[in-house]
C-alpha cells in the first residue's frame, strides 16, 4: 500500500484535495481577498521564489500578510509584534489562511497537501552548507504543511543558519521521506487542522 501510495496515490490525493478544498473555500477567498484591499494598498496576491523538490525553483502563491512596501524586506526576522504585518494579515497568519491559495500550487505539481517546508530561495545556500544533509530533505515535494509544522513548531523553524531548530527540521523531514504513507499524511493533515482551531480558541 505505500508503494501505490508513492507512486501515484500522493498525486492523486493532492489533486482531488485541492480541487475540492478550492470548491468549498471559494466564498472565503473572495472574501479574504476583499478584506485584504480594504485594510491596505497593494496587490491580494503575494508571490516569492522558492526551492521545490530536487532544488528546482517555482513561485509560491500567498495572500499578502505584509504591508507592500515591505514584502520583499528580509532584514527583519519574523517576530510575535513584527512591525511589516498588516492588521488582516496578523489574522490571516494567526488561522494560517493566508497559505490557501498555495492549493493552486498543488494543482500546478509544485506542491503538495504534506511536506516539507518550502525553501525560501535566499536561504537555500546557506542551508546546504551548513546542515549536514539537508540537500536529502529535498528528494520529497514541498507541502502546505508538514512534519515539522506540527510536530516541532513554526517557532523553531523560523530559526536561522546551523540552529537546533533547523537541525532538528531536518531529522524530521527525513524521517518523512522515509515513513511517509496515506496514513502518516491523513495524521498530519488532522494535527494540523486541530492545531489551527487550538490557534483561534475553538
């Protein structure tokens, strides 16, 4: 069963989830992207270049969270208080709404429902030379969420450079490659739903 889940079922999964999770939630990403131009100018839609799986680059699709003037800053390392974000956009991170529209990613065969985090491109150097075997943590398709999201935490991972944290990303994402089955992703996909809830006291 995980072999055929491999090969083509993940695929599969993905595909069909994203489809009809981009049915249902049609509502709230109109509303979303309405709420989003009433709060601050600048585009709904958020894009960045990322690493997807075997180091190939691919651009994410977000709903802006930031004020526009600042969404191409990387000087600031993301904070509780951090100055960039928006009023819509602390509640759309809070809920982690603001990653929806990464379903079209998934759609497009960038992504997937479960995996890794995807790279930021201007780190993606850094990382491979300083984690040992971190360029192994790319054989998998990066998902909206993963492993390390609920089991570590966002925190952590925000770390940068040679961190616990990020060495710590790392076991979990190879343990995922070599794990990961229909099972372990329908577990994934339920600690993060129980997760977001938790977030906004549900």
């Amino acid at each position: 069963m995980r072999e055929i889940y491999r090969k083509r079922g993940k695929r599969i999964f993905d595909v069909v989830g994203s489809l009809i999770a981009l049915s249902v939630c049609s509502p709230i990403l109109m509303l979303i992207a309405c709420a989003i131009k009433l709060d601050s100018r600048g585009p709904v839609i958020f894009k960045q270049k990322r690493m997807g799986r075997g180091g190939n680059p691919f651009t994410i699709f977000k709903f802006r969270t930031m004020y526009y003037q600042s969404c191409g800053s990387h000087a600031l390392v993301r904070t509780r208080n951090d100055p960039r974000v928006t009023r819509m956009g602390k509640f759309l991170r809070r809920s982690h709404l603001d990653e929806l529209l990464q379903l079209f990613n998934v759609v497009r065969g960038e992504m997937s429902i479960v995996g890794p985090r995807p790279e930021e491109w201007s780190s993606a150097r850094e990382l491979s030379a300083t984690i040992r075997g971190w360029a192994k943590c790319r054989q998998a398709m990066p998902g909206i969420t993963g492993p390390t999201q609920v089991y570590l935490g966002r925190e952590m991972v925000f770390e940068l450079g040679d961190s616990p944290g990020r060495r710590a990303e790392a076991k979990f994402i190879r343990w995922y490659i070599i794990n990961f089955c229909f099972l372990v992703d329908l577990k994934i996909i339920a600690k993060t739903s129980w997760h977001c809830l938790q977030r906004q006291g549900v």
